[in-house]
C-alpha cells in the first residue's frame, strides 16, 4: 500500500470512529507500529488529526488540554445538568449507600437529595456538597479526608484512595471530563483518574453523568474504559460511534433531552 493511500485510509478511520488507537490502525492496515507512527506524525503536521498518547483523533475532537476550575464549569450546560441529576435522582432507593463524585453534575444530584427526604448513605470526595445534603435528615453523610485540589474543590491522595477502598456502595455517580469509545473515560489529572476508578471499583452499579460536551474528547489521564459502566446518563448524544460502543459493551444509554424534546 502506497503511504498516501494508507494515510487517507487513517483519515477514513478516524471520520467514522472519531479516535483510534495505534494497535488498532496496525491490524486494519497491516502496517508496523513505526509506520502507524510515522502517518500519523505527518497528518498532524498537516492538521487532519490530533495526535495523543496512544493513538490520534479527529481535529474535532479537540483534547482536553486545560482543566477548567469548578467556578468556570458551575454555570455552564446547567440546564442539561439539571435534567441528567433528576434522571440520576430516579436509581435511588430508600437505604441505598452511595458515592458521590466531585463534579458540576453530581452537585445538582446532591441538591435533590438535599431537597428531599430519602434515606442514604452519602459518601463523598466533595466537601462542599455536605451544605445541601444536610438538609435532608435522613441523609447519612461520609466526607473522604485527603488533599483538596483548587480547581476541582475536589479530595484526592492516598489518604482519599485508601477510605474509598474501604467502602462497598450499591451506586457510584461519577463525571467526567471526557468520553470516547477507544480511550473510554479520561480526566486531565492523574490524582482524579485514580480515584474515580477505585470509586467504581467499588460500586456494584456503576452511572456516569455528564453532559453533551463532555463526548469524542480525549483527556491526559485514564480512568477506565467505558466496559466499566453500567449507565451513562446525558443530555444528547451526536457521535453514533459512541452509541455504538455503548450497545456493543451492554451499557445502558439514556440521552433526556432526547426524550424530553421527543
């Protein structure tokens, strides 16, 4: 196969997945990992692609390249956020022992525990979700100790790892910062990536909540690949790849302003 014949083969790969990884590109074209490497050097010097660890994606799934704080992202998508936390809000049950992740998303799930009068265990890695959640008396709380990131107003550390690992819960919330089918569930800070995995190591059902713009976006650090999950919950989705993925690994999918525009 002739280099530019294998580098349009790339790119054609990449438009129908939005990512792929090295190893994958290998074994479609049959080309070493040199080779892979080489193409796909070249097309990112020609911006068709976007080169990250691993692999490539499409130019328009942009990575994750600069966190924002929890001030920045508070606001933004907040309508989305709210109808993906009543979504969330409707797996709870009466004496159910959960994990709330640190994040703009989970905020408004903690806020309709607050408001309500549910009986559950709260774990969590946000300090700053305790002011909603006791309002409900019937909430139990758990406040994992450790270091607090600025950015995220998150707790994260061996200290915070080591608790998590000591807790078994029915149900982990967790969000992301991005999501896409070959690099799964991705976080710009290694600290944050650990600790969301042994949060879902942890939990017997595991949800995802994040919002339209968290998909085809590829972040620095792994957390697991999406085989890890049982539900994602989200607003819309446009990248039928993801569907896809989400239907070949049994992953439940449920898109509410889909079915709320619907």
């Amino acid at each position: 196969m002739l280099p530019e014949e294998r580098r349009t083969k790339i790119l054609s790969i990449l438009h129908m997945n939005k990512s792929a990884t090295v190893t994958h590109l290998c074994n479609e074209l049959k080309a070493s990992e040199a080779t892979i490497r080489r193409d796909l050097v070249i097309l990112d010097d020609e911006n068709k692609l976007e080169r990250v660890r691993g692999g490539a994606i499409m130019r328009s799934n942009t990575p994750v390249e600069k966190e924002e704080t929890f001030g920045e992202k508070e606001g933004a998508y907040i309508r989305e956020k709210q109808r993906i936390a009543k979504e969330a809000f409707k797996h709870l049950r009466d004496h159910d022992s959960i994990f709330l992740d640190a994040g703009t998303t989970t905020l408004e799930l903690a806020k309709l525990i607050g408001r309500s009068r549910i009986h559950v265990f709260v774990a969590t890695n946000a300090p700053h979700f305790s002011m909603y959640l006791a309002n409900n008396p019937n909430v139990e709380q758990f406040v994992v100790g450790g270091k607090i990131r600025n950015n995220t107003l998150s707790v994260v550390g061996a200290a915070a790892v080591d608790m998590i690992r000591r807790l078994n819960m029915n149900k982990v919330f967790i969000g992301v910062n991005a999501i896409s089918p070959e690099f799964g569930l991705t976080t710009p800070d290694f600290e944050e990536a650990e600790l969301k995995r042994h949060a879902l190591d942890n939990g017997r059902e595991r949800f995802i909540l994040a919002d339209s713009s968290k998909f085809s976006k590829v972040a620095l650090c792994e957390i697991a690949p999406l085989s890890y999950v049982d539900m994602i919950i989200t607003s819309t989705i446009e990248d039928e790849s993801i569907r896809s993925e989400c239907e070949k690994e049994g992953i439940t999918l449920v898109e509410v302003l889909r079915d709320w525009e619907g």
